[in-house]
C-alpha cells in the first residue's frame, strides 16, 4: 500500500470517534439513557456534591479535554521530536482513545461521572494523537502535492465517519432488525463498533507510513521542555508563521463554533428535532467529501492561501445568511454549505501550516497547531454564550461569529504564501 493512502486511512478510522461518540450518539445517549433524562443530574466528584444539566456538565467535560489537549500537545510533539518517535506516540494517544470508546459500551444509567470521565479520556486521545498525524504528513507526502493529500485525508474522513454514523443510526432507529433489545442497547454497540473501526484502519498507517528520524537531542522531559521553549521563541521570531497561526486561530475559532453550537442552535433557536440534527450531521459529512478534494485542487491550481481567504468569504456568507434561517429547510441548506468548506479549509490549513515549519521539528510545531485548534473549542463557543445570554437574541450571537472570520481574513492577507 502507498504510504499517502496509508496516511490518509488514518482519517477514515479516527473521524468514526467524532461523528458516532462527539457529535451524534453519545451526547443523546447521555441525556436521555445515562442521565434518565432528568433536567438536572449529580455527581460526587472528589469528595465534592455537583449538581448540573446533563448539557452544562458535557459543556464542562468537553472544555476540559480541549484545555488538557491545549496545555499538553506542545510538549507531548517536543518529546516526540526529541526521539524520534512520532508513530509511538500516535499509537499511544489512539489507544487511549479506542479504549474509552470500547468501554463507553459497558456505560448505563446512572453512570454519570463513568461516561463524562471516558469522553474526557477519549477527547485526549482523539486530539493528542492527531498532533502526531498531522505531523507524519510531510513522511507520506513525499513527491506528492500535501494540500491534494491533506485534502484526501479530511475526504476520506468525512466518508468514513459518514458511512459508520450511517450505519450506527439504522441500528438504533431499528435495534430490531439487528437484534437488539433497544436504542439503547444499539447505542452501547455503536460504541464497540468505533472503537473495532478506529483500531482496524489505523494499522496501514503503521505499516506503510515510513518515520523520517530525526537527530536525537535527548529523550528526557526536561529537554522536551528546553526544546518546548526554543520553539515557542521560534514561532515568535518567524513573523509569517507567527501570522498564520494567529489567523488560524480566528478564522478556525469560527469554524469550530458553527460546528460544536449548530445542534445546540438548531433545538433551542429553531425547534428542531434530534431527527433532522442526524439528517444535516449526514449531509455535512457526504458533501464534505467531493467539498474536501476539490477545495484541495483549488488550493493546487491557485494557491493555499488565496483559497483559505475564499473559505473564509464562504464561511462570513454562510453566517450572514444563517440571520435569516428559519426552519428545517434553511438549516438542511447552510449545513450542505458548511460541508463544502468545512473540511478543506481545515486541510488546506494543515498542509499550509506543513510548508512554513522547519524540517526535523513537525511534531513539536504541529503541538502548537492544535493549542489554536483545542483553544478554538473554547473561545468561539464561549464568545457565542456570552452574547446570547448578554443580548438574549440568537442572532447577535451569530453576529459574534462573523466578528471571528473578518478579523481571520484580516491577518491572513498579510500572510506570505511560499508556494506564490
């Protein structure tokens, strides 16, 4: 097998995580089955009595594996560089994550604090593994264009993810017909089946994805913490670097927020059903497949930077054309949108951000890559939050969105393509 496609099968395993236990299946499961479907749930957690809304204590968990991700991928790529083990590393972060998807199948009522600490544990693996891919891009590139790959990559994601969620979703529409006793029974199958799906595909990575080693500047932590620093004044010295990530940050702080408040917006402003949350989840994720690859042509044909600046636009028209969204029809329409953009602007992102960074340093630079993306899980939302309770208008609160991606566009026009 081709290590660029042994690479980009990696994305088809992990994004079964995202799709079947972040986005669609467990937060349902949670709420309904885990949680019984009271308004408000308690836990003891140290010895301290929470009380909470199954929504706010998710909220919660999901903040703090984005800041756990944040504050430890710089150091966990530093370590990696400093021994060269960059596939190690990866296989250690998926484990984490496929076994807490495995044991979510043991989950059931009343096992509050069990479910929250295995999306916590398995948000960490999915990220931290995540810098370690992305860092392998420029090994399973080689001769070859990295925005196309990258873009494959994210295509092959959103197909994966799609196909299993697919699936996932019949079951538990109609346990019976693969017998099952109940929805919820299928629920804790899916689970199982993500964590089979993400261990089967991810092992062509390892076989065929060759590890371009590094000089070796010491394995021990305190070095990963010298070089953690050397980095950190690097990235700071490089002014083109420096003003891609700051951009990422903002234009993907948007992204990130139109994607983790959606769902949220679409039950709470519209009155939408869980039905038609799952219909536009599928539909984001099978657009998002020929949207991806040919984002990544447009990429190759006239630059990554002048595309990135085009999704930007997209994603600014999208959010001003939400103001005025309705109903069941308008969300289905912007969620087919979303598709198109969605995965390419994040894989062009990817590929860009590889061609700016020194050779022989890809995981500790690609560890600050994902504090803007882990960081973007927080701010965006929480802006989003903040003006809507301070407003009380749904729209304002989109507005604030909007703010994310002209400033975004506004730092990456002062970015320098290399390619140009």
């Amino acid at each position: 097998m081709k290590p660029s496609l042994a690479w980009s099968l990696y994305d088809w395993a992990d994004s079964a995580f995202v799709t079947t236990v972040v986005a669609a299946v467990l937060p349902a499961y949670f709420a309904s089955v885990v949680c019984g479907g009271a308004d408000s749930v308690s836990l003891n957690l140290f010895g301290m009595h929470l009380t909470g809304s199954p929504t706010s204590l998710w909220g919660y968990a999901v903040a703090l594996a984005s800041l756990v991700v944040a504050v430890i991928s710089p150091a966990a790529g530093a370590l990696a560089d400093a021994g060269g083990r960059r596939k190690a590393c990866l296989a250690a972060f998926a484990a984490v994550g496929i076994a807490s998807s495995a044991m979510l199948s043991l989950s059931g009522p009343g096992m509050v604090l069990y479910v929250l600490t295995l999306l916590v544990t398995g948000e960490i693996g999915f990220a931290g593994a995540q810098v370690f891919y992305n860092s392998l891009l420029a090994d399973a590139s080689a001769g070859l264009d990295r925005d196309r790959l990258s873009s494959r990559g994210f295509a092959l994601g959103y197909l994966g993810g799609g196909l299993l969620l697919a699936l996932n979703t019949a079951m538990i529409a109609r346990p019976s017909a693969f017998g099952l006793a109940d929805a919820a029974h299928a629920c804790r199958v899916s689970f199982a089946m993500v964590a089979v799906w993400w261990a089967v595909f991810s092992i062509p990575l390892f076989l065929f994805v060759r590890e371009t080693k590094t000089v070796v500047r010491g394995r021990s932590l305190a070095r990963a913490a010298g070089m953690l620093w050397e980095t950190a004044r690097d990235i700071v010295s490089r002014r083109n670097l420096l003003l891609f990530l700051v951009a990422f940050l903002l234009y993907n702080d948007g992204i990130q927020t139109v994607i983790l408040m959606a769902t949220v917006y679409g039950k709470s402003e519209l009155g939408l059903d869980t039905a038609s949350m799952t219909t536009a989840l599928l539909v984001t994720q099978l657009v998002g497949v020929p949207g991806s690859i040919l984002f990544g042509r447009a990429a190759s044909r006239f630059g990554a930077r002048k595309a990135l600046l085009a999704g930007v636009a997209a994603y600014l028209g999208i959010v001003l054309l939400a103001l005025g969204m309705t109903d069941e029809a308008g969300f289905l329409a912007l969620a087919t949108l979303v598709g198109l953009f969605q995965g390419g602007m994040q894989a062009v992102s990817r590929s860009f951000f590889s061609r700016l960074i020194p050779e022989g340093r890809s995981a500790e630079y690609f560890g600050f890559f994902s504090i803007s993306t882990r960081f973007a899980s927080i701010f965006g939302p929480l802006l989003f939050a903040l003006v809507r309770d301070v407003t009380g208008s749904g729209r304002a609160a989109i507005l604030s969105v909007a703010v994310l991606f002209v400033c975004g566009g506004a730092v990456l026009t002062a970015v320098r393509d290399p390619a140009e």
